[in-house]
C-alpha cells in the first residue's frame, strides 16, 4: 500500500450495522499525535529507526512503550540484569507521570507473562472491581434509560477500585529479581524535578480543559492559573513523588488500605457525581492470575488475555475464522483480504456483544468460542465476495443454561501498551489504562482515577433478557484489552498489544496477521494503514493507504467511513535477534541492547 493518498469518496451503501454499538462509538477518542518532542540522548537511535520505519534491533533484551523517559526507565532496569517485571515496574511508574492521560496508579491493567524458565505463558488480571454498593441500575437514569456517556464518566460514579499498583507489586513478587524501591528511582526524580509536557499530552489536555476543570484539583494540576498546560513545559508533580515513594516503601498495600485509599475513597464520595465506593471495596481488591486464552494460527499459538477481557478470545476469534482462508496469497493490498478479515471481526464481535463479560459473576463459554469446528463452521458464513447482509452472534457449545441480551457499552480509545523482553527470555505484554483520556476526572495523590466502570453495559436488561456484561457488585467490566504473546515451537516470536477502545483488537489482529501471514518485520506491520471492521462500518485510516479500499469496499457493499485511527501498537519480535516496533501515531519508542 502507498502512504498518503489523497481521499476518495467513502459514501455509504448499508451493511447491517448494531444500532446500539454504533452509537455506542460516537464519542471522539484521546487525542493522536506526531511525534515532535524531546527524547533522551541514549535512545536517539531508536528514534531514528522509528522514523525511518526500521525497527529497532538488539541481541539480548528489548522495552517499547509510549513515552522516552519511560523506555529509558525500563532499559536502566534491563541493562542492570532486571526481568522484564522489574522493567515494567519502573516504566507503569514514569507513564503515570509523563503520560498521566492514559494510564497510572489510579487504573488497572492486563499482563501476559511468558515465563522462559516454565515455557508457559500465563496472566495476570489486575481490573478494576465494582464497589459492593454498585447495582445495575448505576448507569441508567431515572427514566431507565442509559445516561449520556460523559454524564456517566465524569465525577466518583464511573470509579472502579484501581488494579495497577498491586498488579505492579504482584508481578514483581512473582517474577522480579530487582529491590523494589530502586524501580521507582526514574519516576520519582521525574516528578521531583520535572519533565517536559509533551504535545500529546498538551494537546489533551487543551481538548478536554472543560471537563478536567470540573474538578478542582484536576484543575489546579492540568490547567494551572487557568490556562492548559502547553506543550514544552517543565511540571513536577510533588504529590506524585510523594506516592511513589510510600509505594517504595510499603508496597501497593497504601492504596488499599492505608492513606492513600482513604484519600481515594474522600475523593470519589465528595466529586460531583459521586460515587458509592467505600474502604471495604479496597481492602477486598485483589488481583486474579488467570489461565492464558491460546488460540492455534497457521503453527503459531496466539495467547492472550481472557475474560474479563474480551481482547483475547475476540483476536482468536478473527484468527480462528479467516483460518481457511488465503489471506498470505491474497496479501494486504488485496480488498478481499480486507472483506474477510473485516467480517471476521464482525462475527467476533457478534460473539463478543453476546457472551463476554467477567467470568466469574457470567458464564463464558471461553472453550466453545474458540473450538475449532464451531470457528471452521462459521468461517463458511465468509465463503461469498460481498460484505454480509447482516451478522448475528453464533451458537458456542455451552455448559450452562443461557439467555442473555447484547449488551451496550462504550470502550474508548485511550491506554497505553507496554511490550518487554529480558535477558533471561522472558517476555510480558501488559496493557494499561483509566479507560478514558483522564479517566474519571478525579484525581487525587498525583494520579487520576479511572472511569472503567463504563466498560460495563450502560443498560442492564434488553425486554427482561440480562446483559452478560452489566453492573454487578464486586464484578469487573469487559476490557478489549489485547495483550498477546504469540508463540512458534513453544517460544516466543512476537509480544504485541495496544491502545484504542474497542478497536484494540482490530489493531492488534492486524498485526498479528501482516506479521505471520504477509511477513512483514514488526515496525512495517505497525506502521500498515489500519482497516477495522467492528459493527458494520468499516473504518480506514484517513490520510494513508488504507483510503485506497475506500471505492472497493464500499462496492462490496459496506459503509466506509474514513478517520484518524490512533493506535499506539508496541511490538518486539524475537528470532536471532530482537527487533522492536513503536506507533507512529503517537509518541513512543522501541530501544534495546
Ligand atoms: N478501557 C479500555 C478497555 O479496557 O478496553
């Protein structure tokens, strides 16, 4: 595909499009952004490679994330005999400062870890947890109808119990070799002295000023003396620093039951929109390890994260259907490529609307989704040359009575992605997010809460029938979260995940398949302009290649709607050497040694 051809007309014919799941996208997404800011000398090279869509290469240990200072933060970690836990320690705690739009200790987060000693992949689900105050109801209004997204987003309601920092301190328990308190050095001399608001973030900030100024600490943070805090700017953030050093010292253990969650809980009872967390909701938070979902592509295991994410079944779902078909002969610049993985990924999200939810309040059929006769006979659904008509959620086998409604929820496309491989051969791909650009808006210690809570189903009920994915106390929301580790002859061959709502998991399947299927080297397989079918429309990447597919795709009979795309993919594959890939459509970077 040629980059940055000019647009054509995308006018619209009707596939069958969710009325609920498209509205459900119609807020705009956190912001992209170019990349123009200051990167630390040692990983000018990596900077480089980015820009001239090389990837980054090593010999024995790799970090691609979205910010500089926390890839140096992690590289430190790395070059001085660290895993790639400790690594991840010390980069999470730099992303929460210098890209605290997107992820941070007020979040949770979705690890897979390959584990080179075992050879066996596993996950950690650090989601954030409804309170146990929280009904089904905490969505819908006194009318019973679904608030109106920010309504819902802005202010306590939207706040679950946050899961990163004893996600953080579990994976360094498990598979850490560093001394704790030194993962946190970077960060906290970051905050102490300063680092620079990058435009990225500047350009958040200035996009959602009104919103970040409805809280007054937010604001005093965020848009200081009342103006947005501009790109290039030196901030420190003491409160930060402060948290981090307890965190040093003490563990996670101070955000669930010491001082800090006493100020979270203040802090989300007394916002506007309050909401009905409490200190038991805390101090009962734990994080779950959880069996990898593994799905078996073209000699490959892809394996990622199960429910509740949906990220993990929904990528081997797509994979699992275009299976049969000729995918590496027909090539990315092939429309019917693009038709089968397209609909693909509506059958999957079909499934996807229908059945996952968290696993231990819903039965998932994880197993049925994923076997291999239920996937080969839906794949015949793809056997024709125009877009399907229509797209219904299939029939998995199934050890449970079940009847449920689809559910409604928004995923919005903020987070962060974190991919690492150490020199012992471990390897961790680990997603991380506060659900919207700036979470709840409330921000407290130096970190913004999350609203993950609106990754549940904003409507509980559908004429009687329930939603799998509904508000439910104690229970966790749905993520699309990818985090994947795709392995060949049992090892691992590429660590792969990002940011992006919902459409993460086009991105990532994307990726996966340029990569495996069309051999592409991971920096050109990020870099291929996105095409993601999710509900019906398809999107294509504006201002890329992918504008070329707008005429054909239309004629087979979809609507087409071209847009910015902002994936953050940060992907390492490992063969003889290491070769690392980082988004250019935001600010990130892949470095090794
Ligand atoms: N809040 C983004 C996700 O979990 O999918």
């Amino acid at each position: 595909m040629k980059r940055f051809l000019s647009a054509v007309s995308v006018t619209c014919l009707v596939a069958s499009v969710s009325w609920a799941q498209e509205a459900a996208d119609g807020v705009a997404p956190e912001m992209g952004s170019v990349l123009s800011m200051q990167v630390p000398e040692s990983l000018q090279n990596s900077l480089k490679s980015k820009i001239s869509g090389e990837p980054t290469k090593a010999k024995d240990w790799m970090v691609a994330a979205a910010h500089p200072l926390a890839v140096e933060a992690g590289a430190a970690v790395l070059r001085d005999g660290g895993t790639a836990a400790d690594a991840m320690v010390a980069v999470q705690a730099v992303l929460g400062l210098v890209e605290p739009q997107s992820s941070g200790l007020g979040g949770g987060a979705f690890l897979v870890w390959y584990d080179a000693q075992t050879g066996e992949v596993t996950t950690l689900d650090g989601r954030e947890m409804a309170p146990l105050a929280a009904t089904p109801r905490l969505f819908l209004g006194r009318d019973g109808e679904p608030l109106k997204f920010f309504e819902a987003v802005v202010g306590g309601r939207s706040v679950g119990v946050p899961g990163t920092p004893m996600l953080m301190q579990e994976a360094h328990r498990k598979w850490g070799r560093s001394q704790w308190p030194s993962l946190f050095d970077a960060a906290i001399t970051h905050a102490e002295e300063g680092f620079t608001v990058t435009p990225r973030m500047a350009a958040s900030v200035a996009r959602d000023a009104e919103r970040l100024a409805s809280h007054p600490v937010t604001a005093d943070y965020f848009i200081p003396n009342g103006a947005p805090l501009a790109e290039g700017r030196q901030l420190d953030n003491p409160e930060y620093a402060a948290s981090l050093k307890m965190m040093a010292a003490q563990g996670a253990a101070p955000f669930y039951t010491g001082k800090i969650a006493a100020d979270i809980v203040d802090a989300v009872q007394n916002a506007s929109n309050p909401g009905v967390l409490t200190g038991v909701d805390l101090a009962l938070y734990q994080v779950k390890e959880r069996p990898a979902v593994c799905m078996d592509y073209r000699a490959h295991d892809v394996c990622g994260m199960g429910p509740p994410s949906s990220g993990g079944l929904t990528v081997g779902q797509i994979l699992g259907l275009i299976q049969p078909y000729d995918i590496a002969g027909l090539g990315p610049d092939s429309a019917e490529a693009w038709r089968l993985i397209g609909d693909a990924s509506r059958l999957a999200f079909a499934d996807r609307g229908r059945y996952m939810a968290d696993n231990d309040y819903v039965p998932v059929p994880s197993v049925g989704l994923l076997a291999a006769d239920y996937l080969a006979e839906r794949a015949k659904l793809l056997d024709g040359s125009a877009a399907l008509e229509s797209v219904a959620p299939g029939a998995p086998e199934f050890d449970h009575a079940l009847h449920y409604a689809d559910g409604e929820s928004y995923a919005q496309p903020s987070t962060s992605h974190i991919s690492i491989v150490d020199s012992y051969g471990n390897a961790l791909s680990m997603t991380t997010t506060i659900e919207n650009g700036f979470g709840s808006r409330v921000m407290t210690n130096g970190f913004l809460l999350n609203n993950e809570l609106t990754d549940f189903s904003f409507r509980s009920h559908r004429d009687g029938v329930p939603v799998a994915n509904r508000v439910e106390p104690g229970k966790r929301p749905r993520s699309s979260m990818a985090p994947t580790i795709v392995l060949k002859d049992g090892k691992p061959s590429l660590v792969v995940g990002s940011p992006g709502g919902s459409r993460i998991i086009g991105y990532v399947a994307k990726t996966i398949i340029a990569h495996v299927d069309w051999g592409l080297d991971v920096q050109q397989a990020i870099d291929l302009p996105h095409l993601v079918n999710r509900f019906g429309t398809y999107d294509i990447e504006s201002e890329s290649a992918a504008m070329e597919f707008g005429e054909p795709l239309t004629g087979m009979g979809y609507k087409v709607n071209a847009r910015d795309l902002n994936s953050g993919l940060h992907a390492i594959s490992v063969g003889r050497r290491l070769q690392g890939g980082a988004d250019n459509r935001r600010e990130g970077l892949a470095y090794g040694e």
